[in-house]
C-alpha cells in the first residue's frame, strides 16, 4: 500500500464516522459515539498513563506533549489538562478539522496535519512526553512504524518519556483481515467508499503487529531503556504499551 492510499482511507473515515475511527468499539459505528462519553475515555486512558509515569519517576517537566496519531484530539485533549502545551498530529486533513472543531474550547491544544513518513517538521528534543495509543498499528508496514518510533526518540527530551503501544499478536481468522481485503477488492470495482462505510461492516483500517522481541531490538539500537511494559485490553488483539526512556 502507497503512502498516499494510505492517507486517503483516513480522510475517508475522517468524513464518514471519525470518533468510530478512532476508537472502534462494538455498537459506536455509524456516529453513534456520544461525544462526552468518547472523550471521558482518552480522559481515564492517560490519567492511568500519567499515573504509571509517576510510578517510574518521569516525566519531571510538564511543559510540552506529544500525541502522534491523534485523529480528534481525543488523548491531546487530556495530555492538555497535564501540561502546558500538548500537540496532536495526524496524516488526515479532516482528523485534524474534526479535532480543532471539538477542542476549540482548550487553549492549551494544538493540531497540525502531519502527511509524511517522518515528523521532520518537529524540532529535536522539544517535548518532555511523546505518547500514541492504537495508531502505529494501522501503518502498513513494520519499517515505517520503525522510522516513526525512531523520530519519537530525536523530537523527546533527554529527561522525557516516549510510551506508544503496539500489537504484538492477532488471532489466526483476524490476521487475514478479510474486511479490508474485501473492502479493497471491491474499491477496485468502483464501488462507493461512502457506501461501504456507512452500509456494511468492511472498513479499509489494517492492523500490523511487531513483536515485542523486535520492538525491544529497535529501542535497544536507538539506546532506549525499556522502564515499564503492560498489556492493552483490545478484545482478542494481543498488544503491549511501552513506557520508554531515551536514555
């Protein structure tokens, strides 16, 4: 899958039903997601998160977060409330309209679209925490969640923290992924985008898994210390989120 393909299924789903996108939970689908409801839980999802740091003794500054994959601004909207700045970046034009629309209301949230394969518009060691939950694994292919994780390393401070999860496991029926197979198929025969999503359960979202071993093996090269891992709730996908420091 191009790049570019990859940028436009989002804009997709960012039309059609973005906080399902974001967070697929069974019954939501179709804007069915109350809007209070769906950012209480990014709300709960980094307090723990902000908690398990203090556990390890980092992040010693609050001044500035990271939230990569942030689709409308449902954890930048929490990591805003702990810090004075928190940016949210997303490869979606319409993921970053929806998150400026929704979090107009705190100062403290910013949006920028990022559609490259690298976060070159950030600045080197500019933030004290990088965090991204269930969006490494909708990019294609393991090296370019490599090339990502590696800049989570150069844009972080030396004192921060990067924590970012990632699946390490499908179910055998679940790894041929045959909704987005059939949703690809049938794209290719003309059939409305549009209609799928808002008619049938396809979806063109891929899941890549990375095993902790080879995870491990990355933040080893990049001179990563592994403080503190834990296991995701993602129904039958097995995945880990690892609290990492850059030194």
């Amino acid at each position: 899958m191009s790049f570019e393909r990859h940028r436009q299924d989002w804009e997709h789903l960012a039309e059609i039903d973005p906080l399902w996108a974001v967070l697929t939970v069974p019954g939501r689908k179709g804007g069915r997601w109350d809007v209070d409801e769906f950012f209480a839980t990014g709300e709960a999802e980094i307090g723990h998160v902000i908690s398990t740091t203090e556990t390890l003794g980092r992040v010693e500054r609050h001044e500035r977060a990271l939230d990569f994959g942030c689709g409308v601004g449902r954890l930048t909207r929490a990591l805003g409330g702990r810090f004075e700045s928190a940016l949210g970046i997303d490869i979606s034009d319409g993921m970053i309209d929806q998150a400026r629309r929704l979090n107009e209301r705190f100062p403290t949230c910013e949006f920028r679209v990022n559609a490259t394969a690298d976060l070159g518009q950030l600045e080197t060691a500019s933030f004290d925490l990088v965090y991204s939950s269930i969006a490494l694994q909708h990019i294609p292919t393991v090296p370019e969640i490599e090339r990502y994780v590696s800049e989570f390393f150069r844009v972080v401070r030396e004192d921060g923290l990067v924590v970012f999860g990632l699946p390490y496991h499908i179910p055998s029926l679940w790894s041929f992924q045959l909704r987005r197979r059939v949703y690809a198929l049938l794209r290719a025969f003309g059939v409305s985008e549009e209609w799928m999503l808002r008619k049938t359960p396809l979806t063109p979202m891929r899941m890549t898994t990375v095993p902790e071993a080879e995870v491990r093996r990355l933040l080893e090269r990049e001179g990563a210390t592994v403080l503190h891992t834990e296991p995701i709730d993602e129904g039958p996908i097995r995945a880990l989120r690892y609290y990492v420091s850059p030194a």
